[in-house]
C-alpha cells in the first residue's frame, strides 16, 4: 500500500487512528499496541500476503536468537554470545543474499563460465533490506551491551511500524522501543497532529507534484540510451538533471511523510533527509543524504573494519569497501556497485583535499568563494554518480554520460536557432548546430527544472518549513508567517487532491531497493 494511494489516506490511515483511539479508551496499552502491529501487518499484506509470513519468520527468530545472545552475555558467556550473534547476522545476510542477489550472482558465474543453469526469477519482498539491517542493529547490540529483555509485541511493533518499514528510515531499538510504552505513544495530540499531518502534506506535494513531474522527463531520456539513442549534450543534461531532481524529491517525500504518520501517532522517528544538495563536500553530502544508511554502514561496517584508526591509506580503503557494500545493498547490479564506488572515490579524494589543505593553510578560514567552488562540484560529483544509479546497463550510463560530456554533439531545438538566428553562425563555428531534440521539451523543460534546483539549493527544509524543533533546543525558522504558511499547506493539499484524482500515483523509487 503506497503512502499516495487513495486505499491509504482515505481508508488504511483514518481506519487505523479510529481503532488506536477507540481501543486505548476501552482496553489497555497492550492491546493498542497489538492494533497498530496487526495493521501493520495489513499494510505490508496490501502488496503481498504470503510475505508477511516472511516477515513474521524474521521477527520471530530474531526476537529468540537476540534474546538467547543477551542471556548468554549476562551469564559471562562472552564467546558463545559472540559466535550465535555472528551466526544471525550471517543468517540475516543469507535470506538478503537469496531474495536480492542470487540472481545476479548466479547470472553473473554462468556467464563467465559458460554454463547454462538459473534458479528461476526470485521477487524482492517490499523493504527487506531495511527491517533486515534493522535487525541486524538490534541483534549486534543484544551482544554489546546486553540490552533490557522487550516482549515479542513490542519488537514486533518496532520493526514492522508501517510508516518506516518498506523505506526507512532505519531505525534502532534505543530509539523506538522505550517510546511505544512512553505516556505519549498513540495518543492524540493537537499538536503532534498538526506537525504529523503538515509533514505528511509536504511530503506527499514532493512526491506526487514534484518528483513525478521530473519523472516525464528523466524516464524517456534513460530508456532511450538503453534501446540505442545516442543523446546530445542538452538532452542528456536534462535527462540527468530531472533525475537528480525526481530522486531527491521522491525520497525526501518519503522520509517526510514517515515522520509525519510517526508524528501523528505521537512517535519520533529519526531525521532521514536533511537537504543534501546543499552540501559543499562530500562528506557533507553523506551526512544529509538518508542519514540512518548512512548512519548504519557507519557503526555496523566502516568502523569495525577499523574506520580511521590505522592511517589515511586503510581509511580510504575502508571507506571504499563501505561505499561499495552501500551501493551493492541498493541493488543486484553492477550499476549500483559503481555508484558506490565512486562515492567511495569521492570521499577518498574529499578526505585527501582536507589533510592537503590542512597541510597548506592550516586553520585559515574558508571563504565564499571555496565554499561556492566545493558546493558546484560536489553537485556536479553527485549527478554523474546518479547516471549509474539510474541506468539500468553500464551500456546505457556511459552512454548518457557521453552525451554529457557533448561527445554526440551540442544540437539547438529548433525553435531556439530561430530565435538567435543571427548568432547561429558564430554558435556553428564552436560545433553547436540546430536540429530535431525528441527528448528535450524545451523552455518549459528548462524552467521546470531550474525552478525545483533553486527550491532544493536555497529553499527551507520540510522542518524549516514547519518551524519544528525536531531536536530539543534546535532553532528552526523560516521566516514565514502563520497565514504564509497555512495558505501554502492549503494550496499543496488542494492541489495534491486534484493531482492524484487526474493522473493517479506511482511508487517511491526506494520501494525497489
């Protein structure tokens, strides 16, 4: 059930308010706690029932396995404790490993060595790479610091809560179990409502406006490199660009309604998107961009491989195996393996500049200028690394790239050369023509996608927006006021109904990975 479906906000998410109200009025918190798990379940049965027998299985054993790790830590077991973690966590990777990349392993060796055997077309359960590596966190800790005992309904709850279960954020037991029995859990509030239903509209407006106005140009730009088309420089931007633009919207739409239905349930969920494309550096990138990955790879895999603790040369090795682990875990592709690569280059390369300069100018300050400088290229960086993201064929990528890079010529639509007709001639000499452009729309094109880079270089956060302290003694303001704000909530909500009305709702791009 998607979060922009009719099924959802007119029926699933009033339905599931009215039971949790009603039930915590006539019964206990346990039997609250019980509603909202079982409507969970609903949800994820919405795309496939037999799954959730999958999902349940996943709870289950790591409910039993972290449970039994903690008893054998507490008794002074600590290698026993340690060998059944590593034994979950293993098991945790192997059911991944199957649903996600036995294809393309198996793909993979048969081609290299010829043989033709396959285990037949394996679907990808909705989410299970995020309440898997939710586990995995909960089961890691269950061995490091011997965690509390919790009963099965409120680990139950904690990884199957719909809001973040088929796309995060990823959220960890010290952050969600201590609240689901808190005073203020399911109970609601003016304002956690207000701040619940204002995020979720923002964040529905993203998705169902924005992202998917950007999708009607990035999607036939990227299918036709795969069947063959060869792009000119101006096509290919735009393509690119919409991209960047329908993914960053798309996402943050998400991460922005999860936390709002958190919020209306009188639940915190973390942050997940702090307006990445504002970044001046990559690593800054990868502290906004969906910040609980992040996060996870961070503690769970960058660290424990030794993080910066042995020197610049196996940091950058770290952050490379890292990187290339994050971009494998979005997909079984070799695209997405090159994606996180090149992040890993990336932040190699970022965290060289630093020591260089460090080196060179010590503590001097950084000015506009370098700031400005670091922002275009961590931009540009980010964009050429989401072609592979995106392109379902290193094929398709490099040749989108190719494009980019204007080695299949820099064409004018032609309505365009008519209008500079008197500079054509001077354009013709720099190697830029006039010519049909199937896949560049023009000015409206153009506008379209200059208006949303403005919005995501310089515009507020959704907490901006809102004027929200989502950390305790956090300064958020946008300069807006009361009756700004409540007429541009207004109008996205007004407008968002027509749009889903007209033409509908697509998925969120994250559902795939």
């Amino acid at each position: 059930m998607l979060f922009n479906s009719y099924h959802f906000i007119a029926v699933f998410l009033p339905a599931t308010m009215f039971a949790v109200w009603l039930v915590d009025r006539l019964f206990s918190r346990t039997a609250v706690l019980a509603v909202v798990t079982l409507a969970s379940l609903f949800f994820y049965a919405w795309w496939s029932p037999p799954y959730v027998l999958l999902l349940l299985a996943s709870i289950a054993g790591n409910f039993l396995l972290a449970g039994h790790v903690r008893r054998l830590a507490r008794n002074g077991h600590d290698k026993s404790a340690r060998a059944l973690m590593i034994v979950g966590v293993a098991a945790n990777l192997g059911v991944i490993a199957y649903y996600k990349y036995a294809d393309f392993f198996i793909s993979n060796i048969a081609g290299l060595t010829g043989l033709d055997f396959a285990i037949g077309k394996v679907v990808l359960p909705l989410g299970i790479s995020f309440f898997t590596f939710q586990q995995i966190a909960y089961v890691i800790d269950s061995y490091r610091s011997k965690l509390a005992d919790h009963n099965f309904l409120d680990y139950a709850l904690f990884v199957s809560f719909f809001p973040q279960l088929i796309a995060g954020p990823i959220v960890y037991h010290g952050e969600m179990l201590p609240q689901l029995r808190g005073a203020a859990a399911f109970r609601f509030t003016a304002s956690d409502l207000g701040i619940g239903l204002k995020l979720f509209v923002i964040g529905l407006f993203k998705k169902v406006v924005l992202a998917d106005g950007m999708a009607v140009y990035a999607t036939p730009g990227f299918e036709a490199v795969e069947a063959g088309a060869v792009l000119s420089l101006i096509e290919a931007w735009s393509a690119a660009l919409a991209y960047t633009l329908q993914l960053y919207f798309d996402f943050s739409g998400y991460s922005d309604m999860a936390i709002g239905l958190g919020c209306i349930f009188g639940l915190r969920l973390p942050l997940n998107f702090n307006s990445p494309y504002k970044a001046t550096s990559i690593i800054e990138f990868w502290r906004r961009w969906h910040m609980t990955l992040s996060r996870f790879l961070r503690e769970f895999l960058y660290i424990p491989l030794g993080g910066n603790r042995h020197g610049p040369a196996r940091r950058w090795v770290n952050l490379l195996i890292t990187m290339l682990l994050g971009g494998l875990w979005h997909g079984a592709g070799w695209t997405f393996i090159a994606w996180g690569g090149l992040h890993g280059c990336y932040l190699g390369i970022n965290h060289g500049w630093r020591f260089v300069r460090g080196f060179l100018f010590g503590g001097f300050p950084v000015y506009p200028p370098e700031r400005f400088a670091g922002f275009v290229v961590t931009f540009v960086a980010v964009v050429i690394a989401w072609v592979f993201f995106r392109a379902e064929s290193f094929a398709g990528a490099l040749t989108m790239l190719e494009g980019m890079a204007g080695m299949h010529g820099v064409i004018l639509p032609e309505v365009w050369a008519n209008r500079l007709a008197p500079l054509m001639p001077f354009f013709a000499n720099m190697g830029i023509t006039a010519g049909p452009t199937p896949l560049f729309e023009g000015s409206v094109q153009v506008l379209s996608i200059a208006g949303l880079l403005l919005l995501a270089f310089l515009g507020p956060s959704s907490q901006q927006w809102i004027e929200w302290q989502f950390y305790p003694g956090e300064k958020r303001r946008s300069g807006f006021s009361n009756a700004l704000r409540a007429t541009l909530f207004g109008f996205m909500a007004g407008y968002v109904a027509i749009h889903l009305y007209v033409g509908g709702y697509s998925e969120f791009l994250y559902f795939q990975f």
